[in-house]
C-alpha cells in the first residue's frame, strides 16, 4: 500500500474491524455479503487490505448489516469532541485530493472501478450529511473516495452523463472549502473554491452552480478578512439570479438568500452595521417568501435561518442586551435547520450573555451548543474565546461543567 493510500484512508482498519465484527456474530463472508449486498470479493479484499480505497456507501451498507454504527468500521467516533489529531494526519492528504488527481493513483476495493450514477450521489448525500453534522473525521475518510470517483466518472462519460459527473465533482470540491475553511486551512480553501467554480461551468445548470461555488468562496474570503471583495462579490451574483419572480424557484431564493447572508457578514465586519441591516432586510424578505427552512448543499435558507442571522448581526454589532430579548421571539423551524446553525446560534447567545454578565445563561448555551454539534464546537474559536472569559468568572457549583467544555475545546484552565 502506498504511503499516500496509508493517509487518505486505513482501509485495512476497515478491513480488521470488518473481520472482527463478522466473527463476533459467528457469520461467514457470505452471510455477510447476503446481509448487506455487497460482493464476496469486496469483503474479501476489505479484509485483506489488498486495494487502497473503500466508498462510503460501501461501510454504510456494512455497517448496518453488522448493526454499529459507520463509524465503528473507520475505528473513531463520529461524535468524538474533537478531531485535531485526524485533521493533522489528513490535511496533507486533503491537499494533495484537492490540487491533484488521485483517480488513478488508488484503487477501490469495490469490484466496479467507475461507480454507478445512483451510487455515486448516495456517497455524495453521505459526505453532505458529515459536513452538515460537522462529522469532519468521517468527511476526511469519504473524500478522497468521493473526488475519486467522481474524476473518473467524468473521464469515462460523455454528454449529459459527464455534466452530471461534473456537477458531483463540484460538490466535492465545495465540501473540500467548507471543510478546509473550518480547519483553518483557509489558503487551500480559496484554491479548492476556485476549483469549484470552475468546475461547475461544465454542469447541466452552470448558472446556479456557480453561484453556489461562488457562496463558499465568498465564505472564505470572510475568514481571510477580505471584506470589500467578498461583499461585492455576493451581492453582484446574487442580482444575477434575479429571484424576483412571481414564484422563485425554492433552491435558486435559498442561494440567494445565502450569499446576502454573507454579503452582509462582510459589510459589518468592515464596519458598515447599516448596510448589513439593508441586506439581511432583503434576506429576511426572500426568506419569508420560502415559507419553510430548506436544507440542502446548496443552501441552507428559510424563515427561522434568517432570524438567526439577523440576532447573531445584532451580537456583533456589539448590542447583547437587544439580541438576548429578540432571542425570546425568535420563530420555530419551519423545516429543518442544521444543528450547527443551531449550535452557532447558542454559541452567539453564550457570547451575549457573556457580556451583560449573566454567566449561567451563558454556560447554559455552552452546554446546548456542545450538545447539538460537538465536533463543529470543539473547532470553533468563540467557543474557546467564551470558555476563557468564563473560567474567573463562573460559579464554583458549575466549575465541572465549565472544566468539560474547556477540555473539550482544548482550552486550558
């Protein structure tokens, strides 16, 4: 096995947990295969370690056949606290998936080496669902599966069929932004966002998907505090989308949306609090006109996500004690959003609290926001930023609690 297969996924630690698992319940290769529906040959191979790769959908439909959990195939926890010693074991291999091609250096396991169309966006589905739960251990393991795949998709299609490879191809570089930004590699982020965009000019729907990718570079350039561009960016694609019509199209008003969400981060990161009013105002509007929260890769978006945004604008203004009563009325999910949209927001009523004083409130919404989504917590500075606010100030009768949240986030006392 090559020293770049060793380091983008174990798999011969699939493979021994496979086998181990398997003789546990006392049940042969071929039960094993009748259970779950995949080959005799994939398990065979899987437990040998004798090819480099493994899709997601792959452990998925082991996993369940062996009853745990994915995460009990690649030996960690999804919800482990904290995933810094992956992210340094990864983030060359990470590098390496985004800026070169990897499609032929590995090979899967699986007996098809280009995956089926269905297949291949049901690990796509999988990947969001670890971004969007903040999985970024299980994210590491399925990507350069996914990148993978979808390169040699591209290569062996034509037409149509290749627009739609290109389409998930440019979902996994999008997810590689996200993914590299919250790490803190925000220069490999910029890359794998441009790398996006250019991918998704070759997509069925070039227009939308590009404004998509634009989101996410946009995103970046907040983190690199590159306010002005990033503000002129989102607002001149979002006036490209034009979703005034009688009935806008649900995904194109929640990209939309989206990058007026971050167009207005950005107006209020470089002091313009009034222009950010003006934007999250039109937001705002869009979103009520959605009707219900929306969730999907290309957006997160609806009425509840945009009241979140308009508190958490409120807290950075520097006005706590106005965001904490406009908390009180805040609008149930319409839908469903995220939980580390949710954990944001509890981290940002924590910030308030905070402030005005109130540290039990404030370590209350520590605690919520660890609960909805600990691996995203535990890499967040704000988190770490509160914690150590708290720490002179917090009751003795709660000084366990907030000790666990600080070794959870790295923090020291």
């Amino acid at each position: 096995m090559s020293r770049e297969a060793v380091e983008v996924v174990d798999g011969q630690v699939i493979g021994n947990n496979i086998a181990r698992l398997r003789h546990a319940q006392g049940i042969t290769q071929e039960d094993l295969a009748t259970r779950s529906g995949v080959s005799v040959v994939t398990i065979s191979r899987l437990e040998r370690g004798h090819r480099n790769m493994v899709r997601s959908s792959t452990v998925v439909r082991l996993a369940a056949a062996l009853d745990v959990k994915p995460a009990m195939l690649y030996h960690h926890e999804r919800t482990s606290p904290a995933v810094g010693a992956d992210v340094h074991r990864h983030a060359a291999a990470l590098r390496r998936m985004i800026r070169g091609n990897t499609s032929d250096a590995l090979d899967f396991v699986e007996d098809v080496d280009v995956s089926p169309s269905a297949s291949l966006r049901a690990d796509t589905s999988h990947a969001w669902q670890d971004y969007l739960s903040g999985h970024h251990a299980a994210l590491l393991d399925a990507l350069p599966a996914l990148f993978a795949d979808a390169r040699r998709a591209v290569h062996a299609a034509s037409g149509d069929a290749a627009a739609d490879a290109q389409e998930i191809l440019c979902v996994a570089y999008r997810l590689a932004t996200g993914l590299a930004g919250r790490l803190g590699l925000t220069d490999l982020a910029l890359f794998a966002g441009h790398r996006a965009l250019d991918t998704a000019r070759l997509t069925r729907e070039p227009a939308i998907e590009s404004a998509v990718a634009t989101r996410y570079l946009v995103w970046v350039l907040v983190r690199q505090g590159e306010y002005s561009e990033a503000e002129q960016i989102a607002v001149s694609t979002a006036e490209r989308l034009d979703p005034g019509l009688a009935t806008p199209d649900p995904e194109t008003l929640g990209v939309f949306g989206n990058l007026l969400f971050n167009a207005a981060t950005a107006a209020l990161r470089r002091g313009n609090g009034q222009r950010a009013d003006d934007l999250l105002t039109v937001a705002r509007a869009a979103a009520l006109r959605s009707g219900q929260d929306r969730v999907t890769e290309t957006g997160i978006f609806g009425p509840r996500s945009a009241a979140i945004q308009h508190l958490d604008h409120t807290i950075r203004a520097g006005d706590p004690e106005r965001a904490l009563r406009l908390a009180i009325d805040m609008p149930p999910s319409a839908g469903a959003v995220p939980a580390f949209w949710e954990a944001g927001h509890q981290l940002h009523l924590a910030s308030a609290a905070a402030d005005v004083g109130l540290a039990d409130t404030a370590l209350d919404k520590l605690l919520t926001a660890r609960d909805l989504a600990p691996d995203w917590v535990a890499v967040q500075p704000l988190s770490a930023s509160i914690v150590r606010d708290l720490l002179p100030h917090c009751p003795k009768r709660r000084r366990p609690e907030l000790t666990a949240i600080a070794a959870h986030d790295g923090c020291t006392d």
